[in-house]
C-alpha cells in the first residue's frame, strides 16, 4: 500500500512557528486504470487501448458535438485490452465524444474526426 503523510507548519504574527499532528492518508492509485484512443485525430479506424489490473465490463458511448448519440457498445476487459473500432467511419469530420465506463468510473475523451 502507498501512503501520503502531511502535517500542516503554522506561522502566527509573531512568527512562532507550530507544527499540526502528522495524519496518513492511504493512496488507492495502486488500481490506476488508464484509457486512451489512438490515433487522435481519428481517420475511419480508432483503437480504444485500457491498462487495468482488474477485469470489468467496458461500455463505449460515442456521442456527436450536438449530443446525438453516434454508438454505444460493450466489451469485457481483462487487464490490458486493445479494441479496434470503426463506429466513426461513416460518420461526417468532426469533433465527437467518446465516454468509457468501466466499474464505477466514467473517462472522457474528446475524439477529432479527418477523412
């Protein structure tokens, strides 16, 4: 486990200084996931890559600037996991946005579309 320690230094008018106790916070980054969309711009073919270390349901929503809903699709994931999509190929250039749920997270991801 990784843990953060702090303690706040406080300096009054007469420049005494006071130290606060020390308090430890435990850090949950160990389970960092990460997800990208490559390339960016996207021409017709995109792969969502997602680094975790656990295995979850992955849902992809794709929505247009207007918010019109462009795709939505499930996956499952087990650790590192490349998809390859063409839900944009026949879609007009643009600037879209793609939401990923895994778990109980939600990443965002602007998405610009060239022919």
């Amino acid at each position: 486990n990784t843990f953060m320690h702090y303690r706040i230094k406080l300096v009054n008018i007469n420049t005494v200084i006071n130290y606060s106790n020390i308090i430890s916070i435990r850090l949950s980054g160990t389970e960092k996931t990460k997800v990208s969309i490559v390339p960016n711009p996207v021409r017709d073919m995109m792969q969502l890559q997602i680094l975790s270390k656990s295995s979850s349901t992955i849902r992809l929503v794709i929505f247009d600037q207007s918010g019109k809903l462009i795709s939505s699709r499930k996956f499952e994931q087990k650790g590192r996991s490349v998809i390859i999509l063409d839900d944009l190929a026949n879609q007009s250039r643009g600037v879209y946005f793609a939401l990923v749920y895994i778990g109980d997270k939600i990443y965002r991801q602007k998405l610009v579309l060239t022919r």
